[in-house]
C-alpha cells in the first residue's frame, strides 16, 4: 500500500506489534484531553483492528508516524465519518505529548491532505473539539477553515473543511 511521505516522517500500516505505543499514546489523559476518556489497552487493540480493516476497505486509514530514524511519533491519515449524516472524509492526527509543538502534526496532516488529493478527493475535514485550539490550528495550517457545528454523541464538534 502507498502510504503519504515527508521529508522527517515515515507512515506505515499499523499492526499488533504496535500495541505498546499505541496503549501509552492514547491513553495518555493529555493526549486524550478532548475525547470521552483516554482508552484503554483493550480500546487501543481496538483502535488498531479498526485500522486494519480501514486499509483493507478503503486502501488507507490512520497509519502509524514515525521519525525517518524509526522513533514513534503518533499516528495520522485519513478515515470516513459521519458528520451531521453524511459521510466525509477525514484527516485525524495524534501525537505523544513529549513531541508536541515540533510540526510534526501539521506536517503529518498536510502529508495526508496531498494524498487525500493523489486519491481523487474533492473535500477534507478534520473534526475537533471547539476548545482544542492546538488541532484547529493544524487545521488551518493545511488549508482548512471552520465550516459548521456537528453533534456525536450529544457532544458539539467543529468541523473543519476544505474543497481539494
């Protein structure tokens, strides 16, 4: 599978042998600050069996980012969600908190954004919560402006958006 590339980071499938990183990443409460709650070990095996079979189905999913010398970073891509009912295409991105505020968001999303467009594309979003100013701000740095309020689960997100 092709997977997006830059010049510091790396972008592969995820796969069990991740599980480790994962579970500390996403069950970091900074990490997870604007989800429900950070996940669990058995939510972050979850997380990466959901993964795989986003590959399988639609060719990519949030691949696994790393530094071009093999450190983990967090994960990036590009998954459907359902926003105010109707499917959209999606770049998501999670980094370890000790390599926040290093670009590497940013440059991992806009990574994704190009090969969103290499896919044929023709809109992005990025759904976040309105008082994670740190992940509009990675929004905005790859083009994509505050569109509409979207409610999941009884919980108001904004959604991010930009024709490709």
């Amino acid at each position: 599978m092709n997977t997006p590339e830059t010049g510091r980071l790396r972008f592969r499938e995820m796969d069990d042998s991740d599980l480790d990183n994962i579970a500390a990443m996403l069950g970091d409460p900074e990490v997870m600050a604007f989800y429900p709650s950070p996940k669990t070990r058995a939510q972050a095996q979850d997380w990466i069996d959901w993964n795989k079979r986003n590959y399988v189905e639609h060719g990519f999913g949030l691949w696994l980012v790393e530094t071009t010398d093999g450190e983990f970073v967090g994960d990036c891509g590009l998954t459907w969600q359902e926003v105010n009912g109707t499917l959209a295409l999606e770049v998501g991105y999670h980094v370890r908190v000790d390599l926040q505020g290093r670009g590497y968001a940013s440059e991992a999303a806009a990574a994704c954004r190009e090969f969103a467009r290499g896919l044929g594309a023709s809109h992005l979003v990025a759904i976040i919560d309105p008082a994670n100013i740190a992940s509009q701000r990675v929004a905005e740095k790859i083009g994509l402006s505050f569109e509409l309020t979207a409610t999941d689960g009884g919980r108001h997100r904004s959604v991010f958006g930009a024709d490709l």
